[in-house]
C-alpha cells in the first residue's frame, strides 16, 4: 500500500516541501497507521537531509500524510 507524505523542512534558510508517495507494509498501517507513516516520513527526511547536504539549522516545521494527517510530532520523536 502507498500513502503520500508532504514534509515542510528548513533548511540554510529556505523553507521548503518535499512531496511523495511511499509504500507501506499494509498490516503495520492497518494496526498504527500514524507510526508507519511516521517511520517512512523519517527515513525519506534523512535522506532529504544527506541529499540537500543540510547544515545544522536544519528542522522539521510540519509532516502530513494522506492530505490532512499530522504527524509532525510523532516524526520529531524518532
């Protein structure tokens, strides 16, 4: 199963958003469905991150799934 995550990060001080779809594995999403998603968001942010080669006034401002699902605090406790 897919569900697609916007992330809206700052970094060198640039606001910016990431968009994308992610595959799940369906049964971990079916029993916590904001903890899977919290967990694909915080591995596409890492890469994010080594990608963008960010500095150290990198940060999360907000993570959404599906839309409207916030799970900006949940990604920040990972």
């Amino acid at each position: 199963m897919n569900i697609n995550i916007k992330v809206y990060l700052h970094s060198k001080g640039t606001r910016f958003l990431q968009s994308g779809s992610f595959p799940v594995p369906i049964l971990d999403f079916k029993k916590d469905p904001d903890l899977t998603a919290a967990i694909a968001a915080y591995e596409w942010i890492k890469q994010i991150k080594v990608n963008f080669a960010a500095n150290e006034d990198f940060r999360i401002d907000q993570v959404i799934y599906n839309e409207d699902i916030d799970i900006t605090e949940l990604v920040m406790k990972l």
